[in-house]
C-alpha cells in the first residue's frame, strides 16, 4: 500500500501521515488517507473531490511517498515536510464538501 502525507493548502500544516497510523495506515487513496485523518481527529465525515494540484479551491496537497524511503513515521510537522520535499510527489489535490 501507498504512504501519504496530507498538508493542508490554506496553512502549510500537515493534516497527517499514514505512517503514523501503522497497519490501519495501509490504505489505497489520498481520499481514503483523508478520511483516515479525519477519523482520527475527531472530525465529522467529509466528501472529498480530486482537483487539477494549481486549482485555488483546493484544501488537501497529498503526496505520496515510496515505502523505500522511511518506513518510519513522522513525529512533527517539519519532519513530515522533509519527507515530503525529500521523497515525495504530489499525486493529487483534494477539494472537501461537508457531509
């Protein structure tokens, strides 16, 4: 399965890293590491809409990083931020509605 690292538009912030979730982490879709954040947060259900990376309405950068390169998980925000100038690529862009 995929790694991802959500780092929200607005902020810069990372919203999370799959890593950080062990085997629950193994999921197969920015959108499913999303929710998977979302869920462990705390946060109400979302839909999430997949938007070209220069679109200006989206809320979610999402890079996927290759399980060769740390199996390890991030322990902050500028780790995950290495990991993610270092390793990464951006696989897509995610626009969230309310459910």
């Amino acid at each position: 399965m995929a790694r991802f690292i959500a780092v929200e538009r607005g902020t810069g912030r990372v919203y999370g890293d799959t890593a950080r979730f062990g085997s629950v982490g193994n999921v197969v879709s920015p959108a499913d590491a999303v929710c998977l954040f979302d869920r462990y947060a705390g946060r109400v259900a979302r839909g999430f809409g997949y938007v070209k990376p220069d679109s200006h309405s989206a809320h979610y950068d999402v890079y996927e990083i290759p399980r060769s390169a740390s199996a390890r998980a991030t322990a902050s925000d500028a780790e995950a931020q290495a990991m993610v100038r270092e390793h990464g690529s951006l696989v897509t862009a995610l626009v969230t509605y309310n459910s």
